[in-house]
C-alpha cells in the first residue's frame, strides 16, 4: 500500500550549462545574437563533439558586464 500522507519533492539540478536555444530563453534574445556574441568573444561557449553549450557562469559574467556597463553610463 501507498503512503500518501508524505511526499517528495524532486526538483531538478541547475544546469551548468545550456544549448544555445536555452541559453537564447535565459538571455531573452534570440538564437542569431547568441551566435553573434560567441562569435565577438562576448558570450564563452564549450564545444562538446558536435554540440555547443554555453555555461551557467558564463551568462552570468554577460549579464554583470552589461550591467556594470550600463551603471557607468
């Protein structure tokens, strides 16, 4: 028999890295600018076999320099 009166919550691991579609959703623009920021040096990416990912940490190092950026302006 079941015991229903406790439950579990799983909850999934951060991801250390993502796609580059994911990364795209957690920057909010789309796949070409993700490209075009790998491809100027701004965005750091890994490439595994065929695949390209982008860490975790390398969108939050994005994100601080633009906003440090903008906080200058």
């Amino acid at each position: 028999m079941m015991d229903t009166t406790t439950s579990k919550s799983i909850q999934a691991a951060p991801s250390a890295c993502f796609n580059i579609d994911e990364a795209a959703q957690q920057l909010r623009i789309g796949r070409t600018k993700v490209y075009d920021l790998i491809k100027d040096g701004r965005l750091a990416s890994i490439k595994i076999g065929r695949r390209r990912v982008v860490p975790a940490a390398a969108i939050h190092a994005l994100v601080e320099r633009l906003y440090g950026a903008a906080l200058v302006a």
